[in-house]
C-alpha cells in the first residue's frame, strides 16, 4: 500500500496516486471525504502484477478522511499521515493531509 503525492505549482491541486496490492480482489476503490465516500467515483484499476492503482486531484491544504474498499471489506492505509476515530463508522479512517 502507498500513497504518492504530487504538488501541481500551476493548480491549487494536488494530484494523489493510491496503491494497494490485492492480487486475490476483484474490486478495489479509494472512499473518502474528498469522494463523498462513493465507492464508483473512487475506483482503481488493476494492473497485471495484481497493484490497485488510480490518481486523484484533490484540493490542497486539507485533510481528507479515507479508507480502501476491497471486494467489500474496509481496509485502513498503513501509511497514512494519521488515522481518526469516526463514530459514525465506529471505527478508525486513515487520514491524509495535503
């Protein structure tokens, strides 16, 4: 798992690459504050070493809560920049801040 972020100095964006390896999954997305937490808009493509990828702009100075959904499982970043306690999930989402 990784996340990689990229600062655009034209844009007030930054463009943000999620990565998970899930080579079993059939299915993987990135849901978020920055997505409305919809799993369709935070989908990732598969590549042929079984890596979930996919690339996002989102805005900068900000914090955006999030989690990866693997074939119906909720799964937190390992790398994340923090994690936060979310009573409406009952659970921790991984945090990250831009």
């Amino acid at each position: 798992m990784s996340i990689k972020k990229q600062f655009i100095k034209t844009k007030p964006v930054v463009k943000v690459t999620f990565s998970l390896e899930a080579k079993e999954a059939n299915e993987v997305s990135v849901i978020g504050d920055f997505n409305d937490w919809k799993i369709e808009e935070g989908s990732l493509s598969k590549l042929k070493n079984g890596t979930f990828k996919g690339t996002f702009e989102l805005g900068k100075d900000a914090a955006y809560e999030f989690k990866y959904v693997v074939d119906g499982t909720y799964v937190n970043e390992p790398e994340a920049d923090s994690f936060k306690w979310n009573d409406f999930a009952g659970a921790e989402n991984s945090v990250l801040v831009i």
